[in-house]
C-alpha cells in the first residue's frame, strides 16, 4: 500500500503507468492486425523478424543515446532525440499506409457452414 500511495502523490509516475498501459493495448493491436494479415505459412518469420527489430532497438537505444550524449552533449542530444521522436509520430499521420489500410479479406461462409456470407457494394 506503500506504494500505491507514493506513486498517488507524483504526478510523473502517473503518467508512466498510464502511458505504458495505453502503449499495451496499442501493441496488442497492431499485433492483432499483423497475424490477420499475415498468410499462415509466413507467420513465424514475421513475427520473428518483428521481434528482433522490437528487441534489438530496445537494446541499441540507450547505447546510442550514451554515446550521442558523451560526443555531443546534452542540449543536442535532447534536440536529436526529441526531432526523431516526433518523425516517428508524424509518420502515421503523413504516411498513406496507414491512413488507407488495406481491407481485411471477406469471409467466405457462415460460422455454421450454411452457406456463403453477402459482400457489401462496393
């Protein structure tokens, strides 16, 4: 109870968990979209591969932000990392895959087997 207690009196760590719960659900969903679109027989390497680049960015970012803070200092590094940071989230806004996504593929019977399901007009 402690805890819970220290963190209800600081606003900063309240953020934190809030963001890195909404940061949960935000992965969750594009993991979803991922496996829906991805072929069965490819499933494995995808992920894999999405794994790897997850997991190696985690492990070079503070070695590069070290680094880019010991050859350039801290206003720099700051101004680098915050101009990056704000690329990445430009990038869904500016970028025409994400704000047209492809269809997900029509399903082609009833979950009883009954027969075929209508296509909406296109």
């Amino acid at each position: 109870m402690d805890g819970i207690r220290w963190i209800s009196g600081r606003p900063f760590p309240r953020l934190g968990l809030l963001y890195a719960t909404v940061t949960n659900f935000f992965c969750a969903y594009f993991t979803t979209y991922q496996l829906q679109r991805t072929p069965d027989t490819h499933r494995g390497r995808v992920m894999s591969v999405a794994n790897i680049c997850g997991a190696g960015g985690a492990a070079i970012a503070p070695f590069a932000a070290g680094a880019a803070f010991d050859w350039c200092g801290r206003p720099a590094t700051l101004l680098a990392c915050s101009t990056l940071l704000g690329l990445i989230a430009l990038s869904p806004v500016l970028g025409p895959v994400m704000r047209r996504p492809p269809e997900a593929p029509a399903v082609e019977e009833v979950g009883d087997g009954t027969g075929p399901v209508p296509q909406p007009a296109r």
